[in-house]
C-alpha cells in the first residue's frame, strides 16, 4: 500500500488531510489500538489502565498509545491528584475517516467531532 499524497491536489486543506495514511490504516488494523480506542471511547483512561484493560503488556500500552494521540486519534489530557503524581490520562478523539483513491494516490481526511471535556475522576 502506498503512503503517497498530494494534499495541493486533493481540495481539501492541509490540515485535513492525513499526512501518513498508511500509518493510520495499520494503526487501525491493528488489535491493541483498535482496544485502546474501544476503551477510551467513553471516558479518559492512565495507560496503566489501558493496559490491564485490553491485556497488553504496558511497553506496547505506551507505545500504541502514543502513536495513536500522534495520529491525532487519542486526546491526552492530564489528571491533577492534590496528594500524589500527576497523569496523563487519554480519550479516544472523535474523528471521522474519510478514503479517496483518486490518480493512484491514497487520501485519508479526519473528520474531527466535538472533544470532550474532562470528567472529574479520581
């Protein structure tokens, strides 16, 4: 599968348009960030949550986090505890996907919803 774009062509602009569409598309073929995203579709979650949640090892916890909120497909937000450590806690980012294969090229577009305000969980 390629990664190639042309945003100057697409007529969308720039910052709708995916940059690596292909990163995206393995993100959401794969099986650990598709449970990220299912469990944090409801509410912010530690990725030390996320990981005994969805049964992964926390390194791959970390991992396919990140590269979800870089995709811009996680919210990350950071949960203040008055008597301890702050941390970061993520939400699945309402985000359409919208798949063009015009000229041979592979364009990816999100579609972004309302984000969500951070409930007040301890």
């Amino acid at each position: 599968m390629s990664d190639h774009t042309r945003p100057e062509d697409s007529g969308l602009a720039p910052s709708e348009t995916v940059e690596s569409p292909g990163q995206v598309l393995e993100l959401l073929a794969d099986d650990a960030a598709r449970q990220i995203l299912l469990a944090t579709a409801n509410g912010y979650l530690p990725v030390a949550d996320l990981s005994h949640q969805c049964e992964i090892p926390i390194a791959t916890a970390y991992r396919k986090v990140n590269d979800l909120a870089e995709q811009g497909l996680l919210l990350e937000s950071v949960r203040v505890r008055p008597h301890g450590r702050n941390v970061s806690v993520y939400m699945a980012r309402p985000v359409g996907i919208h798949l063009r294969l015009p000229d041979g090229f592979l364009r990816l577009r999100k579609i972004r919803g309302e984000s969500p305000a951070l409930e007040g969980r301890g």
